[in-house]
C-alpha cells in the first residue's frame, strides 16, 4: 500500500500541474490535440491489433472495427465540444437602467480537474486507455490518469505511448495523460487522493460500487460514473413470435453468442409466453445455439466467473438447459448455454437477475400477459430493454412499454441490445445497478458533461471573460442567449 | 421512529402511484400546473406574507419579495420545460440502406420518480415548501415530499395547501404533492425509503452530509443535492480600494448586515492587502457597522449557533473586532460584528474558513500581492467569490482570478454575492463543501435537470414514440438534431 499510495500521489501531483495548463486551451485546441490522437491510433492499426489479439483472444475484425470506434469516438467528442455543445453556455443579459440594476450573467462548463478512469476487459480499445471515458475527460478539459487494465497491459502500454507522443507533439506537460498500473490498493489510493476530482469506470457491479462507496466517503466527496453493466432483457410477444420466430431467434443467438457474450448488453434475459409461437422460437433456436462454437474468453478470471455464475443458475431446481453447444470446448473456450425457467420460479429468485457475463442466457416463461407485467415490473435497473412486436402486439402492450421505459436508459424496438451505436442520442447507463449515477450516459458525447461543472460570470465586461463567452462570439459556438440557441453571433 | 417510519411509507406509497399519473402529463400540462401555483401564492400574499413575518421575523417587504420571486421561479422553470429546454432532446436518424444498418436513435430527459425536499430556514417561501427545488421537481414530472421546515411550519402549511388546492383543481392524485411534518427520524426514514428517487436539500453542511451519506449508502443510491453554504470571500483590490473605498463599504457593510446576514451567499471573508487604501476602507466601514440596526434571526437555534460560531472565532488570539453595532440587542437580536485578522494567523487556523451564518464577516489582511493569492489558493469550495478591482487591477490579478474561478459556482465584479438572480444563467453550487455536486445548480431553470434521467428510443415508429421525439415536433420544442438546435419542426 505505501508504494502505490507513493506513485499515485506523485501521478496526481503531476497530473494537477498538468491541468493548470491544460485546462486554458480552447475548445479548437482541445479538439486537435483528440483528433491527432485519433489519427495516431489509425496509423498504428495493425500493430494495436495484432498485440491486442493475443491478450484478448478477440478476433480480428472485431478488434479492427473497436479502433475505428475509438477513434471515430474521440473525433465526435471533439466536434461536439468545439461547436460549444458540451459548455452549456447561457447568457442572460443584465440591465443597469433598473431599479435595482440586473446583473449580467453568462455561465458555462468547465473542467472538474484530474480524472481517474478505469477502463474494461472487454473493450481493449473503445473502453480502455484511449476509451469512451479518456475521450471525454480530454475533451473536458480534464487531465486523466488511466489505471491499465491488467488483462490487456500490453495493449495499455502501446496504446498510452501513442497518446503521450500526440501530448508531447502539442508542447503539453507529459502528465496531461498518465497510465498507471497496479492492483487494488492502487485503485483504492487513486480514488481516495485529495487531488482527483472524478471517476470513469466500466467493469463490475462489485467494482464500480467500492470505487462509488469510496469516492462518496471522501473528506470532499467527488462524482464517480460506474457503468456495471445488466442483463438487458428482451420481451417477445405473441404475434411477433408466431410469426417472425426464425428471424428473431437468428438476431437472438448472434446477439448472445457473438465475441463469447462478452457485452455489457448481451441479451440475459429472454421473457415470453407459453404459446405455439414460443415453441417454434425455441424449435429455431435450440439448433442455432447447438451449432455454435465456443470461443476463448478474455481471460482466466472472466471464464471462471462465467463458469460460477452459470453453474449457480443451472443447479437451481427450477431452471433447466434449453439448449448448448455441441462443440467440445478447449482451454478458456466457454460453452454456448440457453437455460429456461419459469416466471413463477423467476420471480421468487431474484438472483436469477445476476449477470453472466458470457454466452449464456436465461428465457423465462411467463403464463400470460399479467405474469410478464409482473417480470418486467420486478427487473432491477438495467442499461436496456428491448422488445419484439408487431404493430397488433405493441397496440396491446402499452402498459408493458411504460414499465420498461422506467428501467432501462435505452429502450430498443424489434432489434437487439448489442451494437451500441456512438451517437449524442445515444444512452448507455440506466437505473442502478446498471450504473451509478443514470443522469450520465458513458457513451455519446454527453458522456462530456460528466467531468466538467458550470462556473457564471456576473458582470464581468467583455474583455474579461472568456472567449466561449465573449460578445462576439469568436469561437462560434452554439450558445443559450435569452433561452433562444444562437450560432454563431449575438445581436 | 416506528410511526415516523410509517408516515413516511405511507407517504412514499401514494407518491410513486401518483407519479404513475404525473409523469404522463406533458411539458405544456405541467407549466400550466405550476403557473397556476404561482398565481395562486400571489392571490394568498397578504395572509401568506402575515404568517412567515410572524414566524421568521423577517420584514415585510423582503417576505413580499420573496414570494414574487417564489412565483417567478414557477412561472420560468416551466417555460423553460414547455419551450423543451430542459429536456436534452437529441435525435440521430438512423438508415436502412447502410451495412450493417444504422439504427435510428432519439432520447429525452424523463422524471426520476418521487423527490424529497428538505427546503431552507431562511427562505421560507423561494427556498421551502413551494421553492426551487419544488419547482424544479414538479417541472421535472417528479411527485414531490417536502419535509417542513420546523422553524416556519404554520407558513409550510398555508403554502401546502395552496398547491394541493391547485393539484386537485387538476384532477391530479393527491399525493403528487404531499408535505410531511417531522424531525430527525422522518428525515431518515424518507431518505432511506426504497421509493424515493432523489433529494433537494437547502442548509447546513451537517445537515446536507447526513442526507447525502444517508443517500449514497442506501442498497440502491439516489443522488443528493446538498447546497451548504458557504463563506464567500470578496477580494478588494488595491486601486479600487483606494479610489472606491467608501462605495465598497456601503455595498458591504448592507451585504452583510441585511435580514440579519441570514444568505448563504453573504459575504463571510473580505481579502485585502496591508495599504492606505485599506486603511480609508477601514474608516468608512466601521461607522456604517456601528450604526447598523441588530436584528431578530429567524429562531432560537440560529441565534444560538450564531453566537456560537462567532465566539469561536472572536476567542482566537489572532482575530480581533474592528466594529460592531453600537445598538442594544433584544431577544434574538444579533449583534452586527466585523472582525479582522493577518493572513498568516487566517492561513493557520482553516476553521476561521467556517461559516458564521448571521451578520458577521472577517477582514483578511495581507503583507502582500503573493499572501493574498496564498489566502485564495488555500480557500475551500465556495458558492461564490468576488473582486473588488479597476482596470488597473484586474490587469494584474490575472492569477488571482483564475484561482477564483476555480473555487467557485458564480464570480462576481465590482459587486456583492448577496441578490441572487433567478436565471437559467445563473450557477448557485460551487466545489464542497459549498454543495454536494457542483455539476448541477439549485437556483435557475437548469436546476430541473437534477430530478431527470434521459432515456433513449432506438427504432422506435413515430406513432410510438412520445410526442417530444415525433417528428412532426408536435410540442414544438427545442431539439438537437444530428448537432443542430432546432425548433420547431424537423425536416
């Protein structure tokens, strides 16, 4: 403990320094500095790659489209924050000739200071080292302290040396960006130094909760965004299962068994009616999951953690195996699993709500329409629902829609929860325990405003303020004048 | 605690069903909600401003005021609401033509669910049953609980049932604004209740700390916003002292003396360097504290703990009296004290950086330029900071300023943090301790964002979605689409 506690006070020594100066660039500047970062992990693709690949055991493809999200990430992040959307800029102009006078007011975002993130096993690139949460902190304003991930440490290292040389090429002190790594202890002293002002986590409901309890117990408290992931349910009703059971079982099992299940929205819960409809799904399905092949997960801890949780479902009495993989699996190879329950049984073990993070997944039948309000009514918090149905289904269903509005941050018609598109509109955080605070979104740009707090300005004349708010104008950026959005000048 | 639990389960119980009913209402629906409350309390004034003088000896042309700007909160939150504002639209069309498709993404805030309210003692009407965070919660779609403030519990009352008058007139459930009466156990017993979503709280950084500790150790945590208070240190520059010095004092001397110097953003803390300028301060100063009015606080416990926080800051050796008023005290009657310390003894005794709520400030002086930015750096989270400076001043306190702002929600020139405009330009939470986020504002439209949560539609039919997102923009709101503000309709 005295060692990291040494090495993270002299990080977020240097990371304060650090922020002194760059919180003073401008928007543009800030923008530049992402997008050259974005760049440089473009031109190092193949080697990011082919490293990331033997920690991960992800595939190719996959890993190279995970880049291109990085950096497709960290340029929209930027854009964003340069047309002044993430400064929340509003303007409200006094009046000396009143009695009393009104004072002028103008108020907008700025960085919170040193941000710890700790990024994820299964996104080595998207939300990891150059991730979503870096994005955001950098774009912020903020400097960032990374703590490397150690199931992918040699992807960290790579990936943090790029980012330090984009840093150093843009004459900025080298602690603008550091990645640390360490265990627990350097986790704990990380989240409990005076210096650190906020947290980005991706990871475990375990995990995010004690970096949230510490971070809450602080002498001065500071925000900390966990993102813990769910087992995004999905309702099939009646008439969409009778008569789009293949299609949807294809969707399903994709969804379910693609990269190991390894997604924070792998679809862990199916629920549906005992109906004809429903027997053909799982005629569809059982062989869709039969043939497919196991892969190797991420790492020991995560296969082990699959096997116990999967193990404490299935020995329950009341849930049996739908369906699962016919391939003899190998060394960190996970089988391929569709349990089944009932609602009944459901609902008196909620622990059945457990994530398993894998290829497995849970489809609870429901003996009519009340049972299944009943299930839904009683999900924990989740990142999102999803629902198939017809337009007769959904005519029918609108109370069921209401409640699935309430427990989830995205709600997703007639399509799957994985492929989580990198969009302002998106929201990827809901209720806890899907994450910790569901006013935040980790990913889409608004995921900025987690790290940055407004400061007004009252009555200071123009050539005081700053640009961003300015009369003029001069960084053109989207403002609030009067309650009206005005770009890019003020009359 | 059995019955105060009870109550408040009761409670909680009818305010989530009623919030099955409220949440439904439109933007427009709820602005006309809370414009009727408004228009109501301002029907009620007389009798309204005759209880709260009686209760909290405040006079009556500030209780007048206070319940004008009580109703004006109402009236432009819920403009704020109906014109969209508050709720973050953001939509990204999606494509079916693209490989793999693109799917079609639109998200708005919605309500968190039942808010409990803990509103202030000093601000019986703005800041209390019907006050900001009311406004904020109801505007938000959130049912609301206040607890009642013990020291104006008959004002509580009569405010209380003026807005359940209204809520009925709308055929609303009852219990979509309920207040409950109570001590420290009802206090507990609602935050730790498993319905509540969120809490509003306006006093002591005790009192704030209990909720939010209370808050985030719950099984499921819900955010709190705790605003606290704080000293607001007033910066008098050297130039401006010499050549301003009597208009400053005036300012000062009625910031600090006003309604019993019972304002969370009343000047606490003057810093100024060791000059002529000060000295000519000095003496216009202490006349006007000396004919200074004492007058009634607002109730027993206050008027204990002033004279307690006060004493433990005159007893120290370091800190003297440099006026006070020379007018008898009565019952409740504060005494108007200025004290005055070295920066060195200040920069060595941090509990001299407590809050003295009532009329009292402490002047800071300094050797030089390098102790007063010593003396800035060294200052805890404030709601607020202010300069005194010309020109000539500023030029040269280029640091200084950037240390301020860095302290603070709201920075203020050549003017007093006291007279808080009520605009969504406004920022009223700085860093901790002067409130538990300093993300969000408890003063200002932007306020209702602390009671909503966005959700997310992902191909979701027009027919089906809210009418916030349809494209047609029936409510003709304020919407961001693909990063463009617009209003009213999509293309």
């Amino acid at each position: 403990m005295e060692t990291a506690s040494n090495s993270v006070n002299l990080a977020l020594e240097k990371s304060q320094e650090a922020f002194s100066a760059y919180r003073k660039l401008s928007p543009t500047q800030r923008k530049d500095i992402l997008y050259a970062i974005a760049d440089a992990l473009e031109d190092a693709a193949n080697s990011l790659v082919s490293i990331a690949q033997k920690e991960t055991h992800l595939p190719k493809p996959r890993l190279e489209g995970e880049l291109k999200r990085t950096s497709y990430q960290l340029r929209t992040y930027s854009n964003f924050l340069a047309s002044g959307l993430a400064l929340d800029i509003r303007i409200n102009p006094g009046s000396t000739t009143n009695e009393p006078p009104i004072p002028a007011l103008a108020k907008m975002n700025v960085a919170l200071g040193p941000v710890a993130v700790f990024g994820s096993g299964n996104f080595p690139f998207a939300y990891s080292t150059a991730g979503g949460d870096t994005a955001c902190a950098l774009a912020a304003g903020c400097t960032v302290i990374v703590k490397a991930h150690p199931a992918h440490i040699e992807t960290g290292r790579a990936v943090s040396e790029i980012i330090r040389k984009c840093i150093s090429n843009f004459n900025l002190p080298d602690a603008t960006f550091q990645q640390i790594e360490g265990g627990f202890d350097t986790g704990e002293a990380l989240v409990k130094h005076p210096l650190l002002k906020a947290v980005g986590f991706t990871g475990s409901l375990k995990g995010g909760r004690q970096l949230f309890d510490w971070g809450n117990s602080r002498e001065i408290p500071i925000p900390v965004f966990a993102e813990m992931g769910s087992v995004n349910p999905v309702f099939l009703l009646p008439e969409s299962l009778s008569k789009e059971f293949y299609g949807i079982a294809e969707k399903l099992s994709v969804s379910i068994m693609q990269d190991a299940g390894q997604f924070c929205t792998k679809p862990g819960i199916l629920v549906a009616i005992a109906s004809e409809g429903l027997e053909k799904f799982k005629k569809a399905i059982i062989p869709l999951i039969q043939k497919g092949v196991p892969q190797k997960m991420l790492h020991e801890g995560i296969f082990e953690n699959f096997e116990r949780n999967k193990s404490n479902a299935l020995t329950q009495r009341g849930v049996g195996r739908l369906s699962y993989s016919q391939t003899d699996v190998s060394e960190l190879e996970a089988e391929i699993i569709m349990a089944e329950t009932s609602a009944t049984f459901f609902l008196s073990h909620p622990d059945l709500q457990d994530e398993v993070f894998g290829p497995y997944s849970l489809l609870v039948v429901c003996q009519n329409e009340k049972e299944m309000k009943l299930v839904a009514r009683n999900l924990e918090g989740q990142l999102t629902t999803s629902v198939f149905g017809t337009s007769i289904d959904l005519n029918t269903a609108a109370s069921l829609l209401d409640i699935l509005k309430e427990k989830c941050g995205r709600t997703i018609l007639n399509g799957v929860p994985t492929g989580v598109r990198v969009a302002t509109s998106m929201q990827h955080g809901g209720p806890y325990p899907a994450c910790t605070d569901s006013r935040f979104s980790s990913v889409g740009a608004d995921g900025i405003r987690r790290f940055m707090r407004p400061v007004c300005f009252q009555n200071w004349p123009d050539e005081l303020l700053p640009p961003e708010l300015q009369k003029a104008n001069p960084l053109k950026l989207w403002r609030l004048v009067d309650e009206i959005w005005v770009k890019p000048d003020i009359k």
